[in-house]
C-alpha cells in the first residue's frame, strides 16, 4: 500500500502536484535539491482530516514553518495543502474543485 492515493493532489507554497507518481518524483527532486522536512508537532487526526506543523530547510529556505493539512480516504492521503507562516496568501491553497 502507498501513502498517497493514485489520484492524490498536493497543494503547496504555490505548486500543485497531481498523482502518487508525480508527488513521489517531486519528493526525490526536493531531497537532491537539498531540501529536508521536519515534522515539529504531533499530528493531529479528526475523522478524515489531519493536521500537522513542519519545518522546511534548504537552498534559501531557513525553517520556515508550514501548517499542512491532510484529506484521508481509505488510509491514504487524498489531499494535502501545505500553507506556509508568511508565504502563503491566507486560504491560497484552500479552494478545492
């Protein structure tokens, strides 16, 4: 079984991915680029929804916190909004189809 469901779309600090695969080949690209990610607070579940503060570093990003929040369906994650503190306009990735 995956994290992600096939169809899974993440949403954050300005990029969309669509899809297990391109969500796992922007994973792979981030960490070659030398950008880590911390998870610096207990999740948070509430029925299908979680919630979770992180820490991004690397090339010209000093630990900015994100706040991301996740959609589950089944045992996986459907959706994912990350809004990062100071660069994410309020509600910029909330509007969902």
């Amino acid at each position: 079984a995956t994290l992600y469901a096939g169809n899974a779309v993440i949403e954050s600090l300005g990029d969309t991915l669509t899809g297990a695969t391109a969500i796992g080949q922007g994973a792979v690209s981030a960490h070659a680029l030398g950008f880590h990610v911390e998870r610096v607070a207990p999740l948070s579940v509430n029925g299908d929804v979680a919630t979770a503060w992180f820490k991004i570093t690397g090339v010209g990003i000093d630990q900015t916190p994100v706040l991301t929040v996740f959609q589950l369906k089944d045992g996986q994650i459907l959706r994912q909004w990350g809004f990062g503190i100071g660069l994410t306009e309020p509600f910029a990735n909330a509007v969902t189809p």
